[in-house]
C-alpha cells in the first residue's frame, strides 16, 4: 500500500458496478418523520388518559418514561416495515433496482485480504474447527491464493496456549502447502484488548494487504461469501467498511435454538430496513465484515477517553466507534442485508446470554459520552445513542412498570374519595378513557408484535421449504413468541441491573464467552433468580390485594419472573433442544439444506487428534512491514457533508 492513507477515492472513478444509492436524504426524512408521527400519536393518547384527572407528578415522570420506550418502539416497527416490503417485491435496499434484473458479479479478484481471527482463551478445538472449515471452503472455489490466514491469539491462559500452539502445529500438517498462507501469532501482553490485537496485526503486516475480513472467535464463514465481500470492496472505492448480518448456527439447547430461529426468521428482514435507511453510513458489529486496511489504519486508532468509567478509558465497544470515524473521514460503510454464508455462534443458556450483554451494556453506554464529537455524520450519532437506548430501556421499562403499579395503588385507595379539599362544593368524578386505553393497547401491541408478523409472512412468502414448510414457521414463531414475553421480563431485570452498575462505575470483565450447550443445575439458576422471584411475589400480592385490575395486565410480567428460575433451568436443557427439534420447533435453513462450510465445520469437530509427543514451538511470522497508526484524537476531522 505505497499510497496509504489517502481520502476516499473520487464516486466519478468507480466502477460501473458499484453501489448507487439514489434518494439517501428522501429515505432518511420518510423514516424519521414516519417514526416521529406514531410515537407522537402514542404519547399523546398516553397524555390524553393521564391528564383526564388532573396530571400529577408521578404521571408526569411515567409519561416520559413511556414517550422513550413508544419512541424507540416506533423506530424499531418501521424499520420492520421498510425492510419487509423491500423484501416481498425482492429489491435490493440500496440500489432499490429489482435483485432479479442484478447481475452476478463474477470479476477476477485483483486484491490482496488478510482474514483475521482473533481469539482470547477460547476453546481450542472450536476455534481451529471454525478457521480449518473457513479456509477449506475458500480453497474449493480455486480462489484462495489472493488470500492469507492470520489467527491473532491474546490468550492469557498459558495452557490454552500451549494448546493453540499444538492445534496449530497439527493444522499445518494437515494443510501442507496451503500452510504458507497461514500465520499463528500470540501476544504475550494483551494490552488494548481485541482494539490492540487488531491494532498491532495492521502495524506489522497490514501494509501487505488491501482490505482485511475479520471474524469472531465462533465465527465461519463460506468462501463464496468472503470472495463476495471482496468483489464489493474492489467495485466501490469509497467503501470503507461492509458489514454482513452474522446467522446463528449449531444450537442445541432450547434457549439456544430459540435465539437461532428468531434471528434467523427475522434479521434478514430487519437487516434490509436498517440498510435502506442508513445506505452508506451503516454500523459495524466487529466481526464477519470486510474493512479496507488504508483506512482503517488511518482512522481507526482509537484513543482513551478521558475521565473515569463508564464514559472515560479505553473505548470498549470499539466497532461502532470505528464504524462512525471511517463515515467521518469521508469513507462509506454499508451493510450488505443478503449475502448469506456469514455465521457465528451465541450463548446457549440465558445466563451466559446475559453476561455477553453485561459486557455490551459498558461498552454501549459510553456511547452516550461520544455524542458530542465533533463532525460526527448524523447516522452516526444516532448508532451511539440507540445502541445504549437498547438496554437502558430495559431500565425505562421497569420503572414504567413500577411507577405505573404505584399509580394503579394510590387511585385503587382514593377511588372512593370525590371531596379532596376542605371547602370543596362539587365532587370531582374520576374519568376513565376506556376507548383511548384500548387504542392505546392496540397501538402498542402493533408495534411490538407487528415486526415479528411481518417476518412471518415474507419467510412463508420466498423461504418456507428451508424452514421445512409452512407449518412449521407458524409452530416455532408461536413458540418463539410465547417464550420471548415470558424471559422478556427476565432479561429486563437483567439489563436494567446491568445499566445501574454500569453508571454506579462497576467495571466488567470482558473474559471469554461459553458457547458450547450445557444444562444449568439448579443451585446457578436458583441464586441467579431467587431476588427478582421474590420480589416478583411481593409484587403481585400487593397489586392483586389493592388493584386486581391492573394485577390482570402485569400477570405476564408477574409469571415470567415468579418461573425464572425453572425457566433458566429449563431452557438450558439439551434434551428440550432435540425434542423441538424432533417437533419441527425452531427449525432452520442450516438444518434442512446445510451449507457445506458448516457440514466441514461438524465433521472438524468430531475428529479427535493425538497430543503431540513435544509441545509445539512459537511458529514463524512474516516479516514485519511495519505502518505506525496513530491514536486519533475524536474531534480531529473536518465535517463530512455527503
């Protein structure tokens, strides 16, 4: 890269395959304005009931909590809604030209990539497994040599990385000639976290490469995808970024295929809304995307904030913060909704779901002290701020929910009492807007339900074989439906925790995530729950004895924390995750028509491999070409207008 660091590319030079996005401010307007016109509809119903006897101050502060969980209701619904007819009429959310009249783009490949994976003690074997069937299946399309393989280890763990060591001297073997495009490299010092792995990977060889794909510890990925990506990057050279939506795989417990089966029903749907929307200023997750290495290198270099925790030191969730400095600098981002063979693997139990979250809550957080920076692209901002919005409404929530309760209590008592001052001549009748409260539960229950329907149909419309039929979409998004308002309550508990610690300056240990299915004994799930159950009791017993109405609308809420801990357990079960399975419940594309990158990744998994009689040396590197990348001070660019 003898021209690094150079601004993007001049749009009047690209290819002629490359990405046109026509009406990019027009579809922002619609959306925001769309947005902004049913919450606006939402809080002013809201007003109407509350402010019918009189609006005192407990109402005042519940009607703002809920005008920010209906807002980011709304948002979330027509996001839904732009990407499920995008889908149904088969249009390319960018582009917006029908993807049956877009060719297939089978130029040679002229760049260099690096793929990269970096790891942190994770389990050997699962991490080898998935960057043996990622590379096997590059190799099968004859495309391979324009490529190498780096696994970057910041593994602490000295008997994990021995094992890596070993595993490594057993995959080079297995890989003969094709070994020379592999490297293995350990920082003994993981200073910077991933941020720094990735960091010294561009210092030391990054300059050999024009863009550089990385993947996540769980990660696999078809080479048809990766050479894709690349085709992508090459045609678009104000691309700095492009995003692919990671699908859930190899699940087997029932929590686990529940998360499966959502994501995969609905992601690619929501995906095709949120690039219709963002174009080219898109978000980046940190893993299964492709980034160009001149400009990730300069711009990427990620300083620490000032001040304490939770807005200053080092920036944990780094992805968005990079994706947001690449779009500053002038460089596009997009994410592509419907290139498929990009996977990964989640949290098999609610717990370990949760304490991947813990981690995302910090990270996320900080966010919100980045919003003032300065030239930041609008889109960007608003990834900062729906990205902590995620989870602090899970706090908004439950204080919605218990400030609502307190509200419901109070009037339960006072509903008798029509002479509430001293020399009062008429009594004032309480006013119940029973037509406005069910406009209002109906609006409510459109937006949260509205989305999953929509995914429903377009799946049964263009992809119900490979769910295995139409019958069994419908079963597994019952199902799913039903479980997702049971645990939706516990996992508000969770988040909204998790963003008190977060803001009392509670640090988090970003250590390794389980990933491989177990079954939860009773005594975890039992002190991981036994506070929210208890008070889930105390709860409804106050709400039933003093306003047993309103205890009917909290009942969901009441149930899925007073059975959180049988429900943890339970979801936890591997026998629970077969028997679905068996049902036809959570069925899924990779399991009736498996891609042969994730049959390659199964069959990896199951070989057993000898110790090596003399633990494996620290294998060679490339030559370093060294390129220093600066830390870049977050209010150093000038405003990028397109």
């Amino acid at each position: 890269m003898t021209d690094s660091f150079r601004a993007p590319a001049d749009l009047s030079q690209a290819p002629a395959d490359a990405f046109r996005i026509p009406g990019k401010a027009l579809r922002r307007y619609v959306y925001t304005l769309l947005s902004l016109i049913t919450a606006a509809c939402g809080i002013y119903i809201m007003f109407d009931i509350l402010s019918a006897n009189e609006l005192k101050p407990l109402e005042t502060v519940i009607m703002v909590l809920f005008g920010i969980s209906f807002t980011w209701l709304s948002l979330a619904f027509w996001s839904g809604v732009f990407g499920f007819i995008l889908q149904m009429l088969k249009i390319d959310p960018l582009s917006l030209k029908s993807i049956k009249t877009m060719g297939l783009d089978d130029s040679p490949i002229t760049t260099r990539t690096a793929v990269v994976m970096p790891v942190y003690n994770e389990d050997t074997q699962r991490v080898i497994a998935g960057f043996e069937a990622t590379l096997r299946s590059l190799e099968a399309t004859g495309q391979i040599d324009k490529f190498d393989f780096f696994l970057l280890s910041d593994t602490t763990n000295l008997t994990i990385a021995q094992a890596e060591r070993d595993a490594w001297q057993q995959l080079q073997e297995r890989l003969g000639a094709l070994g020379a495009q592999t490297f293995y490299r350990r920082r003994e010092k993981n200073i910077g976290r991933k941020v720094g792995n990735l960091a010294e990977f561009c210092q030391r060889w990054g300059a050999n490469y024009e863009q550089m794909i990385v993947l996540d510890a769980d990660s696999v990925m078809a080479g048809a995808c990766l050479l894709k990506m690349v085709r992508a990057m090459q045609a678009n050279p104000r691309c700095g970024l492009i995003q692919t939506v990671p699908i859930p795989v190899r699940q087997t417990t029932f929590f686990g295929r529940f998360v499966q089966f959502a994501a995969v029903l609905y992601s690619p749907m929501l995906a095709t809304g949120l690039a219709f929307w963002q174009t080219d200023a898109a978000n980046y997750w940190g893993h299964n995307a492709i980034i160009r290495l001149r400009a990730f290198i300069d711009h990427c270099g990620l300083p620490s904030l000032p001040g304490r925790a939770p807005f200053g030191g080092d920036i944990l969730s780094h992805d968005f913060v990079e994706a947001a400095m690449l779009r500053r600098a002038g460089w596009d981002v997009f994410l592509l909704a419907d290139l498929e063979g990009s996977y990964e693997e989640v949290p098999c139990n609610i717990i370990d779901y949760a304490k991947r979250d813990r981690r995302w809550v910090q990270g996320n957080i900080q966010h919100l002290g980045l919003l003032g920076t300065k030239n930041l692209h609008p889109i960007s901002r608003l990834h900062f701020l729906l990205g902590a919005v995620a989870y602090i409404t899970s706090l908004v929530w439950m204080l919605l929910l218990v400030l609502s309760t307190a509200d419901a209590v109070v009037r339960a008592i006072n509903a008798n009492v029509y002479f509430t001052e001293m020399h009062q001549l008429y009594p004032t009748w309480p006013i119940a807007k029973t037509e406005l409260i069910i406009a209002l539960i109906l609006l409510t229950t459109l937006l949260l339900m509205g989305p999953k329907l929509l995914g429903v149909l377009v799946t049964i419309t263009h992809r119900r074989k490979q769910f295995g039929g139409t019958r069994a979409i419908i079963k597994g998004a019952l199902v799913e439906t039903i479980f997702a308002v049971l645990i939706a309550p516990i996992m508000m508990i969770y988040h909204a925790y998790f963003v008190i610690s977060v803001l009392l300056g509670f640090k988090v240990n970003w250590d390794s995530q389980e990933r491989e299915g177990r079954l939860l004994p009773w005594k975890e799930c039992i002190a991981r729950t036994s506070k929210m159950t208890i008070a889930a009791i105390l709860w409804g017993y106050v709400t039933y004895v003093y306003a047993p109405i309103f205890f009917w609308w909290l009942l969901p809420v009441i149930t899925g924390l007073v059975l959180s801990a049988p429900m943890v357990r339970y979801s936890s079960s591997l026998d629970w995750g077969r028997s679905a399975r068996l049902r036809k419940i959570f069925l899924t594309p990779s399991e009736t028509q498996e891609d042969p990158v994730l049959t390659e990744l199964t069959k990896l998994l199951q070989e057993e491999h000898k110790p090596l009689a003399v633990p494996a040396p620290i294998p060679a590197l490339p030559a370093d070409n060294w390129v220093a990348m600066p830390h870049r001070d977050m209010d150093d660019y000038q405003t990028v207008t397109r």
